[in-house]
C-alpha cells in the first residue's frame, strides 16, 4: 500500500506542475526566432533621365527637353511623379448681349510617373507612364479660339541597362512625318 501511496502521491505532484513546465516549454520555443529568413535584396537608388525628343521626317531631333527623377529598388518606394504644364484659356462661347465671354481651361503639358523599380542582373526595371499634350499649331501658325490638342500617352514595364541612353516609346505624329520618342538613362546612385 505504501508503494501505491508513494506512486499516487508522486503522479499527482507532477501532473500539478506540468502545466507550468509546459508553458515554460512554451515560452522558449517561442522566443525562438526563424532563422531561415528570406534575405530583402539591398535598396539601390537611381537618377532617371529621361529626354523626350521631337525627330523631325529626315530622323533628326528638333526639339528636345530633358527632365530628371530620383527612383529606388526600395519595398517603401511610392515611386516619382513629375508634372510640368500651362493652363491654356479656350473659348467655348459668348455672350448673346456682347458681354463676356466663357471660357475653359485646359492642361497642356508633360507627365511622367515612374515606379516599382527592381534590380534585374545589371539592369534597371520599371513601370512608366507618359503623358505630352500640347496646342496643334494651326496652319498660319496662330492659335485659334478652337485649338486641336495633340497628345500622346505611353504606358508600360520598361527594362533598361544602367548608364546607357535607351528608346523606351516612339510614336509618328498624325499629321506630319515627324515623331516623338522618350529615351531614358538610369544612372546608379548608391
């Protein structure tokens, strides 16, 4: 009876305290951090230059403007929006009295957003979005109270080498033998 008291007396002090060297046990696997984490690429930042041409029929430029950006291969990275315009007053109509006129403004102009930048073997990759608008000259070169607008837009996931000079988009002008085409060069900052 005594070894049946003893082995009683024994399962019921530890089954008291297996719950706390259970939640011990608990605590210390979870104290334990994976090591086996997925290694984040380094963040890189670059310099975007981008040179958005006018080629005339013969296939050279005839006007030219150059605008620069700052983008990273960074997770955080929102990316880089650049915008640069007039807003141009177009009559829309008048008053029957000889009064004032209506008028309307519209943006002209150029937009580029640039984003989710990665790494890729020496290259640079991006989405990249481009809007030129501008006031179609007409004919006598003046601009009328119902002006054409001409305007291009581009849209897409480019991939450019770092440091060289590269044709992203290029489309013809409608009424003329004259194009327009973006060239980007990404430029390794750290």
């Amino acid at each position: 009876m005594r070894k049946y008291t003893a082995f009683l007396s024994t399962l019921l002090f530890t089954l008291a305290l297996s719950p706390g060297i259970m939640a011990q046990q608990t605590d210390a696997a979870a104290k334990v951090e994976p090591t086996a984490r997925a290694a984040e690429p380094p963040t890189h930042f670059y310099r975007l230059d981008l040179v958005l041409e006018q080629v005339g029929g013969d296939g050279k430029p005839t006007n030219s403007r150059t605008y620069s950006t700052t983008v990273s291969t960074g997770r955080s990275d929102a990316g880089a929006s650049m915008r640069t315009g007039a807003r141009i007053p177009i009559e829309v109509g008048g008053s029957k009295g000889g009064g004032t006129s209506e008028w309307q403004y519209m943006d002209v102009g150029v937009s580029f957003d640039a984003y989710n930048a990665r790494d890729v073997g020496g290259e640079l990759s991006f989405s990249l979005a481009a809007e030129v608008s501008t006031v179609a000259a007409s004919k006598d070169n003046a601009m009328t109270s119902r002006p054409t607008m001409d305007q291009n837009k581009w849209r897409g996931q480019v991939l450019i080498p770092v440091g060289k000079a590269t044709t992203v988009f290029s489309s013809d002008e409608l009424q003329s033998k004259d194009a327009m085409k973006l060239v980007v060069t990404a430029t390794l900052l750290q």
